[in-house]
C-alpha cells in the first residue's frame, strides 16, 4: 500500500505565480507515488478573516485554483476541513493530552506577543485562542487521516513536530498505537519565486503576481517588476536578474539558453526581456486560467466536487476517533 501525505490548504489569499512553484507544483506531484489527500483549512482561515463574503468566496477561489492547477478529485481525496466533524472531535480529544507550554511555543503565537510588546501593547491583545490553539486543531487534521508524510517548508516543521509529540502522549497513556506518528516532508527544492520588487514573492510584502490574472493586468504586472539602472548597450548577468528568474520557471531549456546569451551579449533592455517572460508566463498560465474560470463559473459544480471528496473523508476520520474513543473508555 502507498504511503499516506496530506496537504492543507489555507484559503486567506489570492493564489499567486510564488503559490504554484513553491508549494502546489510540488504538493500535486506527490499523487503519483502517495495516497494523497489534500484539504481546504477554512476553520484555520477563520482566525484572520472575519468577513463571511470574503471567506466563502477565497474558499471557492483556492479550491478552483488547485483544481486549475492539475488536482484530479478522482485520484486523490480533497475536501474542506469544515465538511469532516471528526476532525474538531479528535481536536478536543487531544486537546486532554496538549500541555499549555507546547502552545506557548507555538511560533505564530509567540510572533504576536512580541509584536504586542514591541508596540507596549498588552502582550495577549488581539490574540484569540483559535490563532493560540492553532497547532492542537492542526494536528487533528494531520493525525485523522492516519498521515505518514506532510509536506511542509522549513518553517512549518514545528507543527509537524507538536503533532509527533501530541500523538506520543496519547499512544503513551493508552500503551497502544491509538493515533500514527506523522513525519514532516521539508521541501528542500521548492521554488523561491521572486516578487515585483525583488524579495521572494508574499501577500505580506504585496509584491506578487495573481496566478490567474487576466493577460492585460498580468502584462501590466510584469512590467512593474523593479530593475537596476544598467543601460541598454550593457551586458547583464541573467542569474542576477528577477525577470530571468521568473522566466526560467516558464521556459524550456533552450529558450533560456538563448534568452541568457542575449543577456551576457549587451544590447538587451530591461523591457525587451520584460516582453519575453510575458511571452512564455501567458503561455503557460492561459490554460490554468481558462480553466479556473469555468469552475468559478459553476459553482454548484464545485461545491459537488468538495462533497465527493468529504464523502470520501470521512470514514476515514471516523476510524481514528472511534479508535481514539475505544482506547480512552468513552465507548463503553
């Protein structure tokens, strides 16, 4: 049997070009050697976006989005975390084995106590406890559906590793394999995109490109990306260039073979080569977004899609918890 990998998807953003190399490219792959299950985390959205028309309409977005980008719902599970119940079950049964110090840990939540204290705020304001209990809700959803592998940057490594640790507990009290120990995939090779101004591309820094901008704005875009002052006649390292960057992701192997000579040889302008990496990204990303545009056009279709998938979901689910029930005495 395969192995097992998850991926959660926060939906708190427009999905940009940074998104698809660095994370979906990579997280789709993994379907064809893992059973590969894949989750929309709109409860963990629900601890910055408070507007319900914003949320509903960022969870129908991503969703499509990955859909576009290459996710076959046929081949892999992939559902919304607010369709499976089970997963705020098993996060209240874990929640007995989590010590408060494990939270107090947690990166996101220590981040925002220093901002607080940097700022001479009260350091807990604006703090609720889903962003506080993030990690215990995080690992119900790794631990439900029995994961071997999640696929994570190196920054996210600690949730993995809470939820090692949460999981430990509870097999140690109960001197039983109850839930299985998830390892973290750290995705060494996953691309780091460069943004419009040069620093990797972030929602937080507003420097990204929307993966299914239309042509017009995302020509726009990309003739906004920030330059040095070189003049035309100048040869120019290609390596050292955002734009040849950006446009190694889209190109084949002799286009940036002969896009790079062009550089090294002088004569180039910076919005000659702006005009090649438009050229090759609107090449690749008309079929995403041609795509994504008839699922956001059926959204019955979508929301049929998801269900499928929770469908799917949930016996799975259903399985841990009643394992976790048994071993705990609740089911008498």
């Amino acid at each position: 049997m395969k192995k097992i990998s998850l991926t959660g998807i926060k939906p708190t953003g427009e999905l940009h070009i940074g998104n698809y190399f660095g994370a979906i490219r990579p997280a789709l792959e993994l379907a064809s050697s893992y059973d590969a299950r894949y989750f929309i985390a709109d409860y963990h959205a629900l601890n910055t976006i408070k507007n319900p028309k914003e949320l509903s309409s960022l969870i129908r977005g991503v969703a499509a989005g990955w859909l576009a980008a290459g996710l076959d719902p046929e081949k892999v599970i992939f559902y919304r975390q607010s369709s499976i119940p089970e997963t705020f079950e098993l996060s209240t049964q874990i929640a007995a084995f989590t010590p408060k110090g494990l939270m107090n840990r947690a990166h996101a939540y220590k981040a925002a106590v220093r901002e607080n204290s940097e700022k001479g705020n009260d350091p807990d304001a604006g703090i609720n406890m889903g962003l506080y209990t993030y990690p215990v809700l995080m690992a119900a959803d790794i631990i439900l559906f029995d994961s071997d592998v999640v696929p994570v940057g190196s920054d996210q490594v600690q949730h993995i590793e809470m939820a090692q640790d949460i999981a430990q507990a509870v097999n140690y009290n109960y001197k039983q394999e109850v839930l299985k120990i998830p390892q973290a995939m750290i995705q060494q090779n996953a691309a780091v995109v460069p943004g419009l101004d040069g620093r990797k591309m972030s929602k937080s820094y507003g420097n990204t490109i929307p993966l299914f901008s239309p042509e017009k704005q995302l020509r726009k875009l990309i003739m906004r990306i920030v330059t040095n002052s070189q003049p035309l006649e100048e040869p120019k390292d290609p390596e050292q260039s955002q734009i040849y960057l950006l446009y190694k992701l889209f190109a084949t192997a002799e286009e940036q073979a002969s896009l790079a000579a062009r550089y090294r040889a002088g004569g180039m302008g910076w919005g000659e080569a702006k005009e090649e990496l438009f050229r090759a990204a609107n090449r690749e990303l008309s079929p995403l977004r041609e795509r994504y545009e008839a699922i956001m056009a059926d959204p019955a279709g979508l929301d049929r899609i998801l269900a499928e998938g929770a469908a799917k979901a949930r016996p799975i689910a259903a399985a841990t918890v009643k394992r976790f029930r048994k071993a705990s005495g609740i089911d008498l």
